[in-house]
C-alpha cells in the first residue's frame, strides 16, 4: 500500500459482477481499482504489470481456473494478497484456495460493509475466512488425513521426474482407478484443479487421452 491506498485488481468472469464488484469497492476512499480480468490467466498477466496489493479472485473462470491463477500469483507477485470471493463454499474449492495461497475466502453472498473489512484485513498481510468457510474449513481439519499412495506415486515420480509431486499423486490415483472427483476428495483440492493437472500430464508425458497416461503410470509401477 502507499500512503494507505490499497491498490485492487477483480477477476471475475461474469462481467455483471465484476462490473458490480468495481463499482462497490471503488466507492471506498482507500481503495483504487487498477484492473478488471476475465479470466485466470488474465489476472495473473495483469498482476505482473500493475502490482496489486490485493486480488479479488473468483473460483470458477475459463482458461485458468482461481486456484491455479492464485498459485501462479503466489510465484509471480508474491507481494499480492489473494482475497477469494466466489459462490463455492465447499470444503474442496475452500482448501484448495488456502494451499494454493489465498490470505482470505468469502462468498459472494458477503455484505459490502464485509467485503471492505476483508480487502482491508488481507491488505495488512491477515487471513480471513466468512463464517460457513471458517466451519468448513474447521470439519475439514478434524477429519482424518486422506490415504497416501506412496508405492504408485514414488513409482511415478522415480519414472517421469517432469512431473511436479502433485502431477505424480493425481496420476498415480487416476492409475489406481479413481475419477476427477474422487482425486479431487481424497486430495482436498477442487476438480477444476484436478483437470488442470491431468492436462499438464498430458503435455509432459506427450500423450493425448487418460487411459495412455494411466498406462504408462502402470507400467512405471511393473
């Protein structure tokens, strides 16, 4: 922040709300809006030109979904603070967003006078959650820990070390038989990120369907 302006940047795909989003935050007095984006890759792209303190990122955009844009700013812009605001209040999209680096989660069913105090909070480096993201988040941590899989996935990564670990554990689940959704829960990520691994291991290991990929990470286990 400079001078206590706190620079913002919506990405929303749905222009209504972005349009509404700009509109609400740019009444405040310390807020200036310095980019809208369509979509994740745009925001990301933007991010790097205009250094926002904060990023009101939606979940669920084309191209590059929320949770990979916010990993991606994580790297890139690290200075800016991810604020999610989107209508997925599910353990998978929450979680998913917190590891990948969000400071706070809200819904878009959040009031201005919360919205302000959560672009302000995440601001001055605070995490924030909105009430059913925080009993979420809270279930979440007291169930127990998802399986491991260490035979396939070390099998996986010891055979295709391009993979990072993350595209070595969905794939090795994918070879155990197990859907998008189904890695997406025992993972705790969101399915958008699922497929944005699956097609990464496509690219990587020059296939074009799921069962060459599973094929390969079978053969990687003999």
């Amino acid at each position: 922040m400079t001078d206590g302006t706190i620079r913002v940047l919506v990405a929303d795909d749905q222009a209504i709300i972005r349009d509404g989003l700009v509109t609400v935050l740019g009444l405040l007095p310390d807020v200036v809006i310095v980019g809208e984006a369509a979509d994740g890759r745009e925001a990301v792209a933007l991010a790097v030109q205009e250094h926002p303190d904060v990023v009101l990122m939606d979940l669920r955009m084309p191209v590059l979904d929320g949770v990979a844009a916010t990993a991606q700013l994580r790297a890139d812009v690290p200075d800016a603070a991810v604020l999610v605001l989107t209508t997925y209040a599910d353990d998978d999209s929450i979680l998913a967003a917190l590891r990948a680096g969000a400071k706070g989660y809200l819904t878009k069913d959040a009031g201005r006078a919360e919205l302000a105090a959560a672009v302000r909070a995440v601001a001055r480096g605070q995490s924030i959650l909105g009430a059913e993201a925080r009993e979420l988040v809270m279930g979440a941590l007291a169930a127990p820990p998802p399986e491991a899989h260490p035979t396939t996935t070390d099998a996986v990564t010891r055979r295709y070390p391009e993979l990072t670990a993350r595209e070595a554990e969905v794939l090795a689940l994918a070879a155990d038989g197990l859907g998008n959704r189904e890695i997406a829960e025992r993972l705790y990520i969101g399915v958008s990120t699922v497929k944005t691994h699956i097609n990464a291991i496509f690219a990587k290991l020059g296939v074009r369907t799921r069962e060459e990929a599973v094929a390969l990470a079978r053969d990687a286990v003999g």
